[in-house]
C-alpha cells in the first residue's frame, strides 16, 4: 500500500525527541516490509529513503494528500476534516480535558487508559542505529538519558539515587547549569553533564553502562531510552509510572508489589530492573545491578521493541480503516484535566 506519513516537524533530527525519531524508524520499516511511504512534514526536512513533501500548515490538509496515498498516518492531530483512511498516534498526554478522534492510536496501554482508550502501539527502535552492543564489555557507571531540563524526568532523583549507592552517573541530554526551566545549578563531583550526544557517542556510553537510572515523576506516555537502554543489556531503575511497568513486565509473570489507590504499581521487580517509588529501594537495586543478565536484557528489547514489529502492528491498523472501521468504538475521551502536580517519589 502507498501510506503518507504526516508530522508537523522536520526530519531528520539530531535530538531525543521521540516522535520524529518513531516517524523517521516507522518510515523505513514499512519501506522494508515493501511499501510505498512519503513523507509530508515542515520546510528543511530530508530523507535519503522515501519521497518529501513540504506541509504547508495554513492550508487544509486534505488538499495537501496525493490523490494515490493508500492510507495517511498522522502524528500530529489534522486540525480539517480528512478523506481518506487515516489514524493518529498520540504521543503525548493531554493537558486539558478533550475527546480524541475515534481513530486514535496510543503509544503504552497506561496512556490509552488514562486518555480512556484501548488501542496502542509501542513504539520500536531501528536496531542499524545502535550497532552491536558489546554485551561483555567492562560495565563502570549508570546513566540517565532523556531532557533533563524538564522536572517530570526528575533527573535530581537519579542523581541522589547514584549518589546514596556510591556510584557515578553520566547524564546524556542535560547540562550542569539550566536556567531554561528554572535555575538549577547541580555540583555533585559524582554526576557528569553530556548534552545531547551524537549516536556514536551515545552508542558508547550505553556500552559501558551498568543501568539506566530513570526515575521518573509524571506518566511517562512510553519512554524510548528504556528500550535503548535495554538493547545495550543495561536494566532499568525507575518509578512506576506511566508505561515503565509494562514495558518491563511484558509476559515475565514477576512478583508485583499491590498496586496505589490511584492504580499505580507501588514496585515492580523482574529480569529487567526495578520499579520503585522508593528511593531507598532503587539505591538497593542499582547496587546490585551486575546480578542482571546483560544478555537476557538484549533479547528482550530485540524481541519487543524493534522497528518491524511495530511497522507490523500499525499495517493491521491501516488495513482496518481502509476497511472503514474506526479504531475506537466510541471516541477516546479524557473527562477532566489532569492534575499537573509531580507524582510521589521519597525515600
């Protein structure tokens, strides 16, 4: 089939931005598993492997869809009604109360409940990114990997986490002094600043990483350094929050912890790291993270999280619309605005 593939961003990018870097992976799978894909997305955008066109956002998005196209996948909601068969990945949670179209795909279970929906994708990785990992390399610090600046990544947590468990910690898309969301100015010898990495610097320091630290404190919709991390053999020390359960749990049958009143998982233990909202109980476990199996991290990550697999996933999705079957029954709808205070996280 001939699918377009809209996003009101560039691409390619040289950030952690997970949305064009899902469009950018989704776009070469499908190309791989032999279709026609373009690409209709903003002004400077390039791509080696399928065909640009430029979205033009001050014009109806309808006129804008060649005549050919198949199915169009959208990754940004189309603000004019739209003919042909489409879908919509949500990528972030919403910060107001609204109602979603009914064809509206999710990126985590977590997230499609909270937005009161029930069909998702989990995103996948372009393994030829990454390279192989060197699995038995020698493992000497953690690290943290996403935007930093944001307080919802909570990189202060993963910081005293490191610290508390005498250990060192690279922070990879952040920086020591940040006066964009707030000055925070942070001094631990222990912890070293990155920025934002290019894929060889990045693919080296993930290889000789024990584990990432990500302990989050807000819904995280997905979290893509948790399957990076994970490719690289590194287990994952975090909250509870959002998608990380299920991203860690899939068909492992772990011991869970009850979960919270509000339906969050207290802690989570598997193969594959550790899940707290306790601080203490993360310094136990990175403390003790050479017992994982880097190995056994790996395939798990190659097994759930690969680019193809989600190409798949979404083909079955487009072959339903263009059936005239909407994804959703009824419209996905979140009732009230969420509450934008920061999710529990002490010692």
């Amino acid at each position: 089939m001939k699918i377009l593939l809209v996003c009101n961003a560039k691409i390619p990018i040289n950030t952690y931005d997970d949305k064009e870097r899902i469009l950018w992976w989704l776009g070469k799978a499908l190309i791989h598993a032999g279709h026609d894909v373009v690409f209709l997305v903003k002004k400077g955008s390039e791509c080696h492997f399928a065909k640009v066109l430029i979205l033009d956002e001050k014009k109806p998005v309808d006129d804008q869809i060649p005549h050919d196209i198949d199915v169009v996948h959208f990754h940004c909601e189309p603000q004019t009604p739209v003919s042909k068969p489409y879908l919509i990945t949500q990528h972030d949670n919403a910060t107001e109360a609204k109602t979603f179209d009914r064809n509206t795909v999710f990126v985590s279970a977590r997230q499609a409940a909270l937005h009161g929906g029930s069909i998702y994708v989990h995103p996948g990785i372009d393994f030829s990114e990454y390279g192989t990992p060197e699995l038995q390399n020698r493992r000497m610090y953690f690290h943290f990997l996403g935007n930093a600046a944001w307080s919802g990544k909570n990189v202060r947590g993963a910081i005293d986490i490191a610290s508390r468990a005498g250990t060192r910690l690279h922070v990879i898309g952040g920086t020591r002094v940040n006066f964009r969301k707030g000055l925070r100015i942070t001094l631990s010898p222990s912890v070293r600043f990155h920025g934002v990495l290019n894929p060889e610097g990045r693919n080296a320091m993930l290889n000789s990483s024990k584990g990432l630290i990500f302990p989050v404190i807000w819904h995280e919709p997905f979290g893509l350094a948790i399957a990076e991390s994970l490719y690289f053999g590194c287990p994952v020390f975090g909250t509870p929050y959002g998608a990380l359960p299920e991203l860690l749990g899939k068909k492992m049958g772990s011991g869970r912890k009850p979960h919270t009143g509000n339906g969050t998982v207290e802690a989570f233990y598997c193969d594959f790291g550790c899940l707290s909202i306790k601080k203490s109980e993360l310094v136990e476990a990175v403390k003790n993270a050479d017992s994982y199996d880097r190995v056994k991290c790996h395939e798990y990550a190659r097994e759930y999280f690969s680019a193809g697999r989600m190409a798949q996933e979404y083909l079955h999705l487009y072959e339903q619309v263009m059936t005239g079957l909407p994804i959703h029954l009824e419209p996905p709808a979140l009732a009230e605005a969420p509450d934008d205070k920061l999710l529990p996280f002490g010692d």
